[in-house]
C-alpha cells in the first residue's frame, strides 16, 4: 500500500463527509445533496442523501455534451469470433437512448427491475446503460447459467424485462441461450412480460410472439429515451452470489456511493487517465467487470472500455481489455459502509473464450 494511499484511506476514515463530498464533485448531479453520510441507523449508511444523479448520463451523455462524440467509448476485440468493433461515444448514446426507449414503450419506468441473460459483447454495455438511462434497477446474471438457477434470480428479482442474446461461444461451442431462457421463465413462478432478444450471426433464437421481441428492430422503431433523474440513494443494480452455500442473495448497490467510489477507485487506485483504455481482469467475473464494463467512462476527460471473454482459462473470469500492456488483475472490494478498500495481485490476463 503506497504513502499516498495509506494517507487517502487514513483521511477517508477520519473525514468521511469531506473526503467523499471532495470526490463527489467529479461527478455530475442535476441536485447537490443534503448530507453527504448518513450514519443515523448503523451499519445501514446511506450516501449523498437528497442528491439526484444518472449513471448513464456521467456514463456517456456528459462525454458527448463537452464535445467528446466522436472518442472511442469501447473497443470491442473478440480473439473467438474474429471481431473487432470500435463503438464512439454518438454512436453509444444513440443506441443506449433507443433501447431505452423501445423498453420504456413496453412500460420499464424508474424502479422496475430488468434482468441481462447476455454473453460479454457491446450490447450487454449497452443494455445495462440504457436500463440505468429509465432509472430502472437491472441484474446481470451469467450468460449460460443454468434455467434452474436463472429461475431463481427471476423470481428473487422479479423483472418485467429480460434482456438476452441468442447465444454465447465457449471455445469453438456455440452455445444457444433462448432454450435455456425459455425453460427459466417456464420454471419460474414470476412471468416477465417480455424479452428483447439480440440476434447473433451464429445461432438465431426462436421467437415466441407478443412477449419476444427483437433487439435490433425494436431499437429502430423506437423514440430515444432521455435519463431519468433518480435519487443518489435509489438502487442502481441487483449483483446475485453463486448460490452455492443456499439460495443466492442479491447485493443491491445504490447509484450515488457506487459511482463515487468507482470513479475514485479507477482514478486514484488504478491509475487510469483521461482518454486511455484500461484493463481489468478478476475471478470474481461481473462482480468487478460489471462496474467496470458498464461505467467505466465515469472520469472527466473519459476512459475507454473495451470487452474480451474469459480470462485464465477459468469459464466463469471476465476480461476487459486494457491497457496494452500485461494485466493485473484487481479485486475491488467495497464495504458496507461504501468505503473502499482495494486487494490487488499480479496474473496474465490471456485471450480466452467469450460466455
């Protein structure tokens, strides 16, 4: 642990209020808050209470706003599929606002839950945004899960949505995800009323008409959605455990703590800079490349992300691309009381399939 980190970490405990109401001021509020930590009923602390914000709008739309439109926003480079895209910061918010808005015809508004059944691709960045955008609570769950254990996160979290894509790749197998959905909501005693799917060229889903909807078409049709304002204390997604010590409990991060500490984190922790592409590499799989994946352009001047599947050989390691240099793979862990500590060890990220 570095000096100067040593002594952040020293004032964040000594200060907390002026520690991360300093930090706070990098992200963008459409209302200040009214107190920075309220610590009235430990150990349930609740941050920058009476603050409205958007993760999607410091996400993207500030980017575009200060004139940084035509920037990389993601770099997408699939080693399994031969794929490389480039995605600018236009073009994401143009296809964050309209499946914001082809969900928001179907009636997700601020608070409804949606759940992500994806493989790592562009889409799944954009799904997690555009459901951030409607002030909405999404849930990823690991794209080729079990219909069994699906059916479990969607009754717990009770979606009026699901997002998804025909299938994953694991190595040369081309895995179909639709069969698999299809038998978790059978399954399952909640009903979401509808799925928008994303057809990849490898495999096509089956549609079952009116609840199936395709991605693509649906995003086209629609009106771009605006963000919503939420409070900085309102849910801003659902992370579920394994499962494999009980049934498996939902970790529920709000939208205010979540981005200061991340944007604190990947700036003074990781070192990222305004305008770079930033690895990070975890065993933990979403718990860290979801924050990273989806919010990752949360620092002024922006970073940018960029996917790859697994990493290490292990099916369920995430990898997002990085810096181009070997990883360190980082394990960010927050507290109850949303300050960050941070463990951090060496490994190889390698290529490796995407799931």
């Amino acid at each position: 642990m570095t000096n100067a980190y040593q002594q952040a970490y020293e004032t964040s405990l000594k200060d907390p209020e002026g520690f991360w109401g300093e930090a706070a001021q990098a992200i963008h509020w459409y209302k200040s808050w009214d107190k920075v930590l309220d610590d009235s009923k430990k150990p349930f602390y609740r941050w920058f209470v009476g603050a409205e914000t958007n993760t999607c709008y410091n996400a993207v739309d500030r980017h575009v706003k200060d004139g940084r439109g035509p920037q990389a926003a993601i770099i997408y480079d699939s080693p399994v599929t031969n794929t490389a895209r480039t995605i600018s910061y236009d073009e994401l918010l143009d296809q964050v606002s309209r499946l914001a808005g082809a969900m928001a015809a179907l009636g997700v508004t601020k608070g409804d839950r949606v759940l992500l059944y994806m493989p790592m691709i562009p889409e799944a960045v954009v799904g997690m945004l555009a459901v951030a955008r409607l002030g909405a609570i999404h849930s990823v769950v690991f794209g080729g899960f079990a219909p069994s254990e699906l059916a479990v996160r969607i009754n717990d979290a009770q979606p009026k949505l699901i997002l998804s894509a025909s299938c994953g790749i694991e190595g040369s197998k081309v895995l179909p995800y639709k069969p698999m959905l299809d038998e978790a909501i059978a399954m399952s005693e909640h009903k979401p009323s509808h799925t928008i799917m994303y057809q990849r060229p490898q495999a096509k889903a089956e549609m079952t008409a009116p609840r199936d909807l395709d991605w693509v078409e649906a995003a086209a049709k629609a009106q771009p959605a605006d963000c919503v304002p939420v409070k900085a204390t309102d849910p801003l997604y659902i992370l579920y455990t394994s499962g494999t010590t009980g049934q498996p409990k939902g970790v529920v991060r709000d939208n205010g703590g979540h981005m200061v500490a991340l944007m604190w984190s990947m700036k003074y922790v990781y070192n990222i800079k305004p305008g770079e592409v930033f690895w990070a590499a975890s065993d933990v799989g979403w718990v860290v490349g979801h924050s990273y994946i989806c919010y990752g352009p949360l620092l002024n001047g922006s970073t940018t992300g960029g996917l790859r599947g697994q990493a290490g050989g292990h099916p369920r390691r995430r990898c997002l691309l990085a810096h181009d240099q070997p990883v360190q793979d980082h394990l960010a862990v927050h507290r109850a009381d949303g300050l960050p500590r941070h463990q951090a060890r060496r490994s190889q990220c390698r290529a490796a399939e995407e799931v």
